[in-house]
C-alpha cells in the first residue's frame, strides 16, 4: 500500500478521497491508499474543491495560496499539493497515524 502523503522535492502531494455534501467538513480516516475527506460542500461549481483547499489549509495552519489541486478536479479521488513545506503538517501526522492505527 502506498502513502496518502509523500514529498515531492519542496513540497508535500497528498492523495484524498472526498465525500461531498457530507454533515460536516472532517477528516474522515483512511480509504484504501489515500486520506478520506468529508466536505460539507456540494460538488457543484468547483465549491467542493474550494471547500477542500480551504479545509487543508486551515488544518494545516497554511495560507491558500500554499495548497492547490494538482489533480481530480471533477473526480472524488484528488492529489493535493502542498507548497514549499518543509516538514509534514502537525495536523496531517495526527490524523494519518490516528487512521493506520485504527
């Protein structure tokens, strides 16, 4: 199995799973090889990808314009990118070592 999150030279590419329209925005464990997230957001008019971005980046404690989609734009499966990071987000070791956990 491969991991949800890897470096890619100075930035971190993480691979998601979204739930759209979900009852509330959450990380939500693991889903095969990648991060399972629940968005509160419709997938309608690239909302739940904004919604996505902005969830990251808030957990992360990154502003916006540090996250992008790098593909997955109409799909539920997305890789994420995380710009000029130097070390794995607090928030993303928890959550990943919380989800192989379990």
């Amino acid at each position: 199995m491969t991991e949800p999150l890897r470096r890619d030279g100075t930035d971190w590419v993480l691979d998601v799973r979204v739930q759209p329209r979900a009852s509330r925005t959450e990380f939500a464990g693991l889903f095969g090889d990648r991060l399972k997230i629940r968005l509160n957001a419709p997938p309608v008019d690239g909302r739940a990808n904004s919604a996505l971005l902005a969830f990251i980046a808030e957990a992360c404690g990154l502003p916006k314009s540090r996250v992008s989609l790098d593909a997955g734009q109409t799909g539920r499966d997305k890789r994420v990118r995380l710009h000029g990071v130097d070390q794995i987000p607090a928030a993303l070791q928890s959550v990943l070592s919380v989800a192989r956990a379990d």
